[in-house]
C-alpha cells in the first residue's frame, strides 16, 4: 500500500478525508446532545419528512454515476461525452437542491426554525452545510467541463462522490435514527 | 454489466432497503440502518472513487468509518 496508490490527486483525498471528519464531528455532537434529551429530540426528528431525503438519496447517487461517467469519458478523450454526463450530473445537483428546498419550505410552515429545538439547530446546520457543498460541487462541475481534461474531471468528479458519501452517512442519524 | 452501473444499482438497492427498515423501530433497526450506511459509503468509496483498484486503501477509509458508526450507535442505544 503506498500513497501513489490512491487514484488522483493526493490533495483531493486531503479534502475528502477533512469533510467526512467535519460531518462526523458534527454528527457525533448531535448524538451527545440529544443524551440529554432523547425523547425531545426523537419527537423533533418526527416532524421531517423522511421521503424527501430518500428521494434526494436516489438523485444523488444517480448524479454520482454521471459524474463517474464523466470520468470515464475524459480519461478516453471524448470531451464532448464528459460534458454531457458532468451537465448530467450537476442537473442531479440542482434536483438535489430543489427537493432540499422544498423540504426546508415545509419545514418552515409548519413551523419549524433553527432556533425551535436544538435538534433542528443541528438538522438546518448540516443539512445546510451539505447543501452549500453540493452548490460548490454543481460550479466545480460546470468550471472543469469547460476544457473537459481529463486530471480535472476526475477532481471534480471526486469532490462530488465526496459530496454523495457524506450525504449517505449522514442520512441515518438526521432523518431516521430516533 | 459495468463495474459503474452495478455500483449505482447497489446504492439505489440499499437506499430502497433504508427506507423499508425506517419503518421499524428499536436497535436493532438502528444497527441494520447504519450497517446499510456502511455498505452505501464503501460501495462508493470503492466504485466510484476506484479504491477497490488501490491495495489496501479501502481498509484505511472504511475501517476508522466503520469505528465511527460503531460509536454512533453505542450513543444512540444507551
């Protein structure tokens, strides 16, 4: 096993590695916190709708598949296919928000803020630190599609399973763990 | 079929088997669900971020995430 090893570019596994643990710690906080109030925060969980976050679950890794396509075909040369998947996923990233966005909407109706229960001060601040990734991720697509070379599309391509592999870990704990 | 697909079908069969298990309650439930959350970052991890062709890499990132969900659920069992 040796760090040359690792496909692409050892600063982007750099990148990977810090986020999770970012995501992890703010995970982990949330479960200390919720020990000294379970019942409230299993009562607070209840009130979001787990369908929407399984729906984002399937549009995201859908847009993971094109964005590893996009990979593939860069690698190969075919630039004009690398576009085409790298637009197909960053569609799934504007899906992706969108849903989040309604989700947050209904949130809010029924009257649920950041300040409404120290879970949703958990909730709105990872689920909106992912959002603003996954808004990053969307530029960084459209940015290396532009000349569609191959060591590029394969960064932006790792940020964006970066962004899918958080998101898959922090779904659980978010949305379904009570 | 490509190692690309079967990965992406692999994900969308455990976010279907996530979201069959939310309707059940109790440790059990919660071990299942993130022994599926597991499963979902190793598959991408090791499909799409290609570790399964970096020897021994795929130990590295899946073993301190799988102490981590260890901890998780010892935090939400107590």
């Amino acid at each position: 096993m040796r760090i040359e090893d690792l496909p692409g570019e050892l600063l982007m596994w750099v990148l990977i590695a810090s986020e999770v643990l970012v995501f992890a710690a703010g995970i982990t906080a949330m479960a200390s916190v919720r020990l000294t109030d379970p019942e409230g925060f299993a009562a607070a969980q209840a009130m979001l709708d787990g369908r929407m976050a399984a729906l984002n679950t399937v549009v995201l890794v859908t847009s993971g598949l094109f964005a590893a396509r996009a990979e593939r075909a860069a690698a190969h040369q075919e630039r004009r296919a690398a576009r085409l998947f790298l637009g197909l996923a960053a569609l799934g990233g504007v899906l992706f928000l969108v849903v989040k966005g309604m989700e947050y909407a209904a949130d809010m109706e029924a009257g649920i803020g950041i300040e409404t229960h120290p879970f949703y001060t958990f909730y709105f601040l990872i689920t909106g630190f992912h959002a603003a990734h996954v808004l990053a991720g969307i530029v960084l697509l459209g940015i290396v599609g532009l000349r569609a070379r191959a060591e590029a599309v394969q960064a932006g391509a790792a940020f964006w399973h970066m962004v899918d592999l958080v998101w898959v870990l922090i779904l659980p704990p978010i949305y379904l763990l009570a | 079929m490509e190692g690309l697909t079967r990965t992406w079908l692999l994900l969308v069969a455990l976010t279907a088997a996530t979201t069959t298990l939310a309707f059940f309650d109790g440790r059990v439930a919660a071990a299942l669900l993130l022994v599926l959350a597991f499963l979902k970052a190793r598959a991408i991890l090791s499909g799409f971020l290609h570790l399964k062709r970096a020897t021994g890499w795929i130990f590295v990132a899946t073993v301190p995430l799988g102490i981590w969900l260890t901890v998780l659920f010892g935090l939400y069992a107590i």
